[in-house]
C-alpha cells in the first residue's frame, strides 16, 4: 500500500501537503529576522485568535498544560482548594491542581456525550470549591448554560478546558452564538500538533474578556515580570516560539474549512454506520456544534477490544481515549475526591473506541474503515 493510502489517526503531512508554500515562507521569514522569542508574528497571532474566538484578550503559552496552570494561578488557587473536573479526560487538569497544591475533585460524565454531567458538578461543590473546570471532549462543547448558573450561584471560577473544541460554538440561550472557550471567565487551548489548529510542536493560548487575569497570566507566563526584571509573582517561563506562532497564523484562516472536512467525514461515518445494532455513534447536541477532534464510538466491554485488533488486522489505526477514569490513576487517586455516583466514566473506558479522523480523510479511505467495522461485526449479533 502506498504512503497517500495508508489511513492514519490524523495526517499531519497530508495537511501541511494543502498549504506547504504558505508555510515555508512563514518559517522561512522568523528565521529571517531571527526573532525567535516573542517576535512580532506572536503579537500578531494573539490579536487574531481573539478576533476569531471573539473575546478581549489571547495570551499565548507554551502548552496547554501551561495553558490551564496560568488559568489556576491567576484564579488565586490556594492549597486545599477544590476543582471540579471531569474524570474522563486527559491527565492535565487533574495534575496542574495537584502540582499548585489543590486538589481534583472528579464529577462524573454524561454517556452519550462524553462530556461532565452538571448534575453531577452540582452534587460535588462544597464549601473549598474554587473553580470548575469542565473539558470540552472530542470536539463537542459541554453544557455551558448549566455550568454557568452553577458557577455564579455558588461564586466559583469556570476555567474552560477548549483544547479538543477549537472553533465549536455555544448556542446560548441569549440567542447568540459564542464560541467555546469564550463563555467561562478564562478558557484553554493547546496548538499540540494533533489538535483542530496545531503547531509543530507544543503551544498552548489562553482566552479572557477580563483585562486583569489577561495581564496577571501574561505576567506569570514570563517569569512574574511586568517589567523585566521585576519579578512581582512566583511565576513561570512559558512561551509559544515565534516559529510556532508563523505556523499558526498560516493555519489559523484555514480553521473553518478543516472542521467543514471532519463534519463532512463525521456525517459520512454516521450514514454508514447507523444500521450496525452493536455501535453507538457519537451524539450531537442541538446547543452547540462539533468539530469532531475524535470520532467515537461505544460498544460493549466485550467486544471492544476484539473491534480495535481487527481493524489493526486490516491496517486501520483506531484509539482508546481514555482506558482508565483519572481517579483511578497511581498519582492521583488518594490525592482526589470523586463523585461516589460516577460510574458512567468506568463503562466509557472499557468501551469507547475513536476512529480514523482528521481533515483530509477521503470517502475511499472511510469506505475501507466502515467495512471493516461491519465485518467484525457481521457474525456477532
Ligand atoms: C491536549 C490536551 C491538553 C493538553 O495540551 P498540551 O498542549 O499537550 O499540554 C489538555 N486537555 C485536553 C483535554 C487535551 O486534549
């Protein structure tokens, strides 16, 4: 099989291919002036993502693990206090809180969504909660209406983990669209290459309306400083390179039509898988949009596993994200608070499977993907 029909989780080349002059001369032009640490192209690149995800301020970082610390640090995160997260997700919200001396407090997950239950989150405030930090899973918002009513009744900070959902938007009830990340007080993304808008390399911004906590992260992400020299806060070395942020205004324009591609492959997989009785496809919820960053389905426990070794039998990558619900992880788990009810995130581990998804994925190569699925299970009922 040739390189162009190998069918990949995400085809990083394959989209640099799409744009490769664009992006050369980006690259090409910071080597130029040699600006390497906050150049010009990073200013630059911040006044856009604000533009874009509509709010005051973009502060750029170097991951976005840095992203979601910054965040904690400018909430005034003090040891002991509490973060509600959701216990199926990635690692880093449960140990930045961990790291700055708080401690995670894991809510539980809606099944079909993915996403932190409300319901949940309302059972687990207690009088050392500090902020809620919901995770805007595999490219679909989370219920930010509910969320922010129990954020301002109980006076907590609401820290919008975006890194999968880069461009989803939440209908609100106002009637306006806002795009995720932009409803809390502060929301998170990374540019890890793999995201909707990637980097080559790590990166990692922060969103706020708020002229204070914008100055505060911009301050703690370099070193505590205002002025150089200065170091009014503890803080942290953590910049995006000039480089990366050349890479990410070339991509950033191209952003809408690469979530048109995963909605376009989204529905294309749903069309064809929805007549096998033993997958559950991903659902889309009528209050936000889906920028598909994985697409996911669940089967049962049982054959799950049997699912993933046979798509690795036809040459078809798929992902368990994630095998384990982050309180059971060694590092975390006599460190944390969980919801006692929370087990839908137990039944997700041993059951979710993510197929193939990113923005050049072609009907040929989902065509081999589908088939596959309904071959295994052809002789199962
Ligand atoms: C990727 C990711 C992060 C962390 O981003 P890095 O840039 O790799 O530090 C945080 N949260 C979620 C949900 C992610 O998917």
């Amino acid at each position: 099989m040739s390189e162009a029909e190998k069918i990949q989780m995400v085809d990083l080349y394959g989209q640099y291919l799409g744009m490769r002059d664009e992006i050369d001369n980006a690259i090409s032009n910071v080597i130029a002036s040699s600006s390497f640490i906050r150049g010009d192209e990073v200013k630059r690149l911040e006044g856009e993502l604000a533009d874009f995800i509509g709010v005051k301020h973009a502060v750029t970082c170097g991951t976005g693990t840095d992203a979601l610390m910054l965040s904690l640090m400018a909430s005034g995160l003090e040891r002991g206090d509490e973060v509600i997260m959701p216990a199926f997700t990635f690692a880093a919200v449960a140990e930045v809180v961990l790291l700055l001396g708080g401690v995670p407090v894991f809510a539980d997950v809606d099944e079909s969504t993915f996403n932190i239950d409300p319901e949940s989150v309302d059972r687990m405030v207690s009088a050392r909660t500090k902020a809620i930090v919901p995770v805007h899973l595999f490219g679909q918002p989370c219920d930010m209406v509910s969320l922010t009513d129990i954020a301002a009744r109980n006076n907590l900070v609401l820290i919008e983990d975006n890194a999968q959902s880069f461009g989803a938007v939440c209908r609100m009830p106002s009637g306006h669209d806002v795009f995720a990340g932009a409803v809390g007080n502060i929301g998170c993304t990374s540019f890890f290459p793999s995201k909707v808008l990637g980097c080559f390399g790590d990166g990692g911004a922060v969103f706020t309306d708020d002229d204070k906590s914008a100055e505060l992260i911009r301050a703690l992400a370099n070193h505590g400083q205002y002025k150089k020299y200065t170091h009014e806060y503890v803080g942290v070395n953590s910049r995006l390179d000039t480089l990366q942020a050349a890479v990410l205004r070339a991509k950033l324009p191209h952003v809408p039509l690469w979530i048109e591609s995963r909605r376009a492959a989204a529905k294309y997989y749903t069309e064809n898988l929805m007549d096998v009785p033993q997958i559950k496809l991903p659902a889309e919820m009528p209050e936000s949009t889906h920028v598909y960053h994985q697409y996911t389905l669940r089967v049962s426990p049982e054959s799950r596993d049997g699912l993933k070794d046979a798509l690795a039998a036809a040459g078809i990558p798929s992902m368990i994200y994630y095998p384990s619900a982050l309180f059971e992880q060694p590092a975390y788990r006599d460190k944390c608070l969980r919801d006692p009810m929370a087990d839908s995130c137990q039944i997700l581990t041993r059951s979710v499977l993510s197929l193939p998804m990113h923005s050049e994925l072609t009907h040929e190569q989902q065509d081999r993907v589908i088939e596959a699925v309904k071959f295994y299970f052809s002789d199962k009922d």
